[in-house]
C-alpha cells in the first residue's frame, strides 16, 4: 500500500464527523513530516559516513617528511655509538656476552616485569619474523648463520626477541628446502641430534599423549630417519648420509630459539596466525584463535583445544632454557563484534596459560588486547587470572592506520598528541598509571622514509612510551618479506643481515626507549643491569584533564 493509497483510506475513515477530519488530517500531516524527517536523517547519515571517511582516513594528503629534527645518519652513529662494527660480539667477550640480560625466572608485580631479586626488568625487543609465514622459516637464515644475525640483534641492544609462528606450521611440520636456511647447513648435525634429543625428552614426559605432528617430528617415516633413534650426531662429512636428514620447520625454530638463548637474549614466541601467511587481513579463518565455528571453510581448521595442543607441542622442547621467558597467546584477535570479544578471550587465554603452566609455572603469558592488539579496557572487567599468580603480561600493538575503530576521530597517524595519547590511556596506558599489571608494547612500527603521517604518529608514540615506560618490541628486524621478496621499509636491518639501519628509529629507541647497544668495553650484567633504572614514570594527562592516579607509580 502507498502513501496515496494510505491518505485516501483515511480520508473515506474520518470524513464521518468534522472532529475525525482534523484528527486525520493532523495524522497525515505528522505522517508527512515524520516521513520528510526519516529521509532527511538517513541522508545525512548515508552523506556523513563518506564525508568522515574523507575527512579522516581518505584524505591524507601526506608527503615525505623531513626528519631535520633529527641528527644526520652519520651524527645518530657517532653520537649513540649506534653498532656499524657487525659482529662485534662474535669476535668479543663470548663469556661477557652468554650472560643473561637479566636474572631469571621472570615475574610480574603490579605495573613491571622484575627479575628474580624483584627489581624491574624492562623488556627491549625485536619482532623477526618468517615462521609464521608461507615459507615456514624465521627470514635472513639464507643471508647470514642464525648465531650472527643473534648476535647482531643483541649488538643492537636488544634484550629480547618476539618469534611468531603460525598453527599450520605446527600441525603440518612441513620439510623447508635448503635454500631458505643455505647459509645454516649445521642444521643438518644440530637437526639429528635435536631430534635424539627430543626423544629422550619425549620418554621423560611430564604430562600428555603426543601430537600427531609428533608422529612426524620424531619418528619420521621409518628408514628415514636412521640416525633419530640413537643420540649419534649424523656425519655429512666423509660418509654423506644428508640425504637421510629432512629439516623440518620445527627444527629450524627451534635451532633459532636456541641461538637467540645462546647469545643471551630473551624469547618470547607468539602464535601469529592460524594459516601460514601475512597478517593481518579480514579472513575470518585467522581472525581469532579458534576457527571451527566456520565449518570446513578454512584450509587449517583449529579448535581452542588444538590451539591449546600446539602451544603446549612448540614449548616443550624449551622447558628447560629459562631464556625462553614466555608466550604471546595470539596475534592481534579481531572480529566484526571488536571489543565485544574480550570475555570469551580472557577466558580461553586464561585456559592455555594454565595448561602452559603445567609444563613450565615461570613462563609470562603475553595477552594482546582485541580490536587487533589494540583494547584492553575489558581488563578491568575481565583480567586474566591463571593458577599461577603474577604471570600475566598485558600486551598492545600500536601502528600509524591502528585507530581506525575511531571513524570520527581518525587512524592514529592523523592524530595531535592530546588525541592519540587519550587514547593510549583508554585503551592501555591506564594498566601503568593504575598499577595493575605490565604492558608490553609488542608491535609498532615505522617505515625508514616516513610519509608526514607515519612520522606524526612515531613522534606522538616514542613521546607517550617514553612517558609511561611500557615495555615494547619492535616490528620487526627483517629487511625483506617472505612473499616476492618484497623490500621492508620497516626493517632495522639492511639486506646484509648484519648492518643497522642506525636512522631516526634507532635514534628515539636509544634516546627515549632506553636501548642500549652492547659495548664489550661495558661491565658483565651483574654490575649493570640492562633494565632501565627503575625511574618513576609519570603519565601523561589524557585530553580532556581527567587525572591519574600517580600515588601507587
Ligand atoms: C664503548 O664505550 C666506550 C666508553 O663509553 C666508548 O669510548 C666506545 O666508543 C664504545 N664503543 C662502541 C663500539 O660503541
Ligand atoms: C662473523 O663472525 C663469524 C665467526 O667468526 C664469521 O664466520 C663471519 O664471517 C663474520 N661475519 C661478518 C659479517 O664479519
Ligand atoms: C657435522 O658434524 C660433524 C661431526 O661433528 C662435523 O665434522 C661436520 O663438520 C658437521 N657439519 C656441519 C655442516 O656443521
Ligand atoms: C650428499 O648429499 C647431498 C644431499 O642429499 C647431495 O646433494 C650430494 O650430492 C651428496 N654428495 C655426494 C658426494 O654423494
Ligand atoms: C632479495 O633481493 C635482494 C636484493 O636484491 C637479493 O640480494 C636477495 O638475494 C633476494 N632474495 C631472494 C630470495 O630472491
């Protein structure tokens, strides 16, 4: 029925007495108006959506920026003793170097990561990725030997390092050709013998029956692996038996880990993704730890339990290297319901840390927040609470679009300062101010040229990270990406593997992040701790003058 239709029916009702025409007439009239006024309101919004998309987000309009403000590349090497010596550390003091960063085990306690005395520990890390990704493999290991580029990373002042892996590397273990580990071909010994290892341990379990992936790790298929069952290293020199070695995935990571620990960093291993790929788009099949509710859609299907399985079967191997400090649950969670998800989150988190915890009670869990690492206001609602107590480091990424929840407001590299840091308050920065519990700034990033935007949201960041003095990890050490070999703009590193970028990035991490490049001429950790003195920080106050608490900082 149309409105014509609808007016005349009213009219035939009320023309009975006077009184019921005006009333009808009065009802066609506020009809009229309400429908003028729905229309008018659906357009402005239909007209506003666009406009703010526009205003905030399409129209950009960013160019080079110059980054005067800083001192020249030649300057930031010089004046910050920024390392272009690669391999210092190889040639150096091994001893000096082997010795921990920081005494363990690590703990949490109200707002900081401390060591095993109780005094802080300020966690100064690198992303590196690669095994999260299509090829299965931490990048650089066909450029330089693993114990070189760990070696660079902590010449650089890194105390420790954020390692991604993916489900489907766990559940698949597949082989990884040669030529992405060519410049490691000591994995083929260190292989062998890790899987003797492994077998030992295997037997010595504490808890649970095996992955089926164990299947294929340890035992192999057969024949094929001769060497597997005794703890004999395989000789490729004189007898060539290589051809009987398969380096899986596995191996390399855990090969990596190893040589990070060896050098004394810190390991932080992150489930990134549920398909082995880039992250982080909008494909469901990897937007949250668990997938099965799609149904057969996704090429890797996990359960939570799975999830859970494969945690448990990458950390196991690690039990026993106390360098190996903890586990980031999962990469950036996301779902159109966005901050909604953090309940259900909590508790599946809560869930794998206790069952981590069975294997190992001192590992951190690292828990991102939701809306894509950004959120973590349900903390106060829902905190994490494991069995073990003091474990739970709370984790934020931080990017230049990050923000774009915010339509009215604009993605973060578009931000004033005011703005931007209100928002780290809201979202995070409140976990610091309150004494409630460590933030580790496990992502952010900037690329070596920056655009206006990208250097807008750099300065506002190292300003507020600066002034909260959260722990943080950079992304991310690789100067290519797996896929196409594409250049990353975002890198610390050049192709070489070995050489710092030692540019404005560098720069604001030494001067207001507190990374310290290892100097042999520097006393052993003992004396020295590379943990930032504990110093009080003092928050910055949100926009719109709410107040912080400072009483408990
Ligand atoms: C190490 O520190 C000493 C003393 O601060 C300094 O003179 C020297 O240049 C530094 N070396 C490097 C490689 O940074
Ligand atoms: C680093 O040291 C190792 C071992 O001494 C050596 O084989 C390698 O070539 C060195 N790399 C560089 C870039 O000097
Ligand atoms: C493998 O181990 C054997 C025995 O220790 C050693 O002779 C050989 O050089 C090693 N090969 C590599 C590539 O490290
Ligand atoms: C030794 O094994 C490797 C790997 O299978 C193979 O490429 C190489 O040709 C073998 N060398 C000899 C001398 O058989
Ligand atoms: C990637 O590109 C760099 C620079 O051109 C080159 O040195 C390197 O060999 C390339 N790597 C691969 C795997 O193609």
């Amino acid at each position: 029925m149309n409105n014509a239709e609808a007016e005349t029916d009213i009219e035939t009702e009320t023309s009975s007495t006077a009184n019921g025409k005006a009333v009808g007439r009065t009802a066609v009239l506020s009809r009229r108006f309400v429908l003028l006024a729905s229309l008018v309101t659906f357009l402005f919004i239909i007209a506003l959506v666009p406009y703010l998309l526009y205003r905030n987000i399409l129209h950009q309009n960013f160019r080079e920026a110059s980054l005067d403000s800083y001192p020249s590349p030649k300057k930031i090497i010089a004046k910050l003793h920024c390392p272009v010596k690669p391999n210092a550390s190889i040639t150096g003091n091994l001893e000096a170097r082997r010795q921990p960063l920081f005494r363990l085990p690590l703990r949490t306690h109200r707002r900081n990561i401390v060591d095993a005395r109780g005094e802080r520990v300020k966690l100064m890390s690198t992303n590196w990725y690669g095994a999260s990704d299509e090829d299965f493999v931490p990048g650089g290991l066909d450029v330089r030997h693993r114990r070189e580029i760990a070696a660079t990373i902590r010449d650089m002042g890194f105390n420790s390092v954020r390692l991604p892996y993916s489900d489907e590397m766990v559940m698949t273990n597949p082989d990884v050709p040669m030529k992405f580990w060519s410049q490691n071909a000591d994995l083929l010994n260190e292989t062998a013998r890790r899987r003797s290892h492994r077998r030992t341990n295997e037997r010595g379990q504490r808890t649970r029956s095996p992955l089926s992936g164990d299947q294929v790790d340890t035992d192999e298929e057969g024949n094929r692996q001769p060497n597997s069952r005794t703890a004999q290293p395989v000789y490729i020199d004189g007898k060539n038996d290589t051809s009987n070695i398969i380096v899986k995935a596995l191996d390399v990571f855990d090969a990596v880990i190893t040589a990070l620990t060896d050098e004394g960093i810190a390991v932080i291993v992150n489930d990134h993704i549920t398909q082995a790929r880039w992250c982080c788009d909008a494909n469901l099949c990897d937007a949250t730890w668990s997938n099965d509710y799609l149904g057969k859609v996704c090429r890797i299907r996990q359960t939570e339990e799975q999830w859970i399985q494969n945690w448990e079967h990458v950390m196991r191997p690690h039990i026993d290297n106390p360098l190996v400090i903890g586990a980031d649950l999962r990469n950036e969670n996301r779902s159109p319901l966005g901050k909604m998800l953090w309940a259900t989150w909590a508790a599946a988190a809560e869930k794998a840390a206790n069952r981590l915890h069975a294997l190992q009670p001192n590992w951190l869990m690292f828990v991102e927040g939701v809306a894509s690492g950004n959120y973590l206001q349900g903390v106060r609602s829902h905190p994490v609470n494991p069995t073990v107590a003091n474990r739970v480091v709370y984790s934020a990424h931080i990017y230049g679009w990050s923000g774009w929840g915010s339509l009215l407001k604009g993605p973060y590299w578009s931000r004033d300062f005011a703005s931007f840091s209100y928002d780290m308050f809201d979202n995070w920065g409140f976990l610091l101010a309150e004494d409630i519990a460590p933030v580790w700034v496990g992502e952010f990033g900037a690329p070596d040229r920056p655009n206006t935007g990208d250097l807008n949201y750099w300065v506002n960041l190292m300003s507020f990270l600066d002034e909260v003095d959260a722990d943080w990890g950079y992304w991310a050490l690789n100067p290519r990406k797996p896929s196409g070999n594409e250049t990353e703009s975002y890198s610390l590193l050049r192709d070489d593997w070995v050489t710092p970028t030692c540019d404005y990035r560098m720069y604001d991490m030494l001067a207001k992040l507190g990374l310290r490049p290892y100097n042999s001429t520097w006393p052993l950790p003992e004396t020295t701790s590379t943990a930032a003195p504990t110093r009080t920080a003092r928050p910055v106050a949100p926009a719109d003058g709410k107040q912080v608490p400072l009483g408990h900082l």
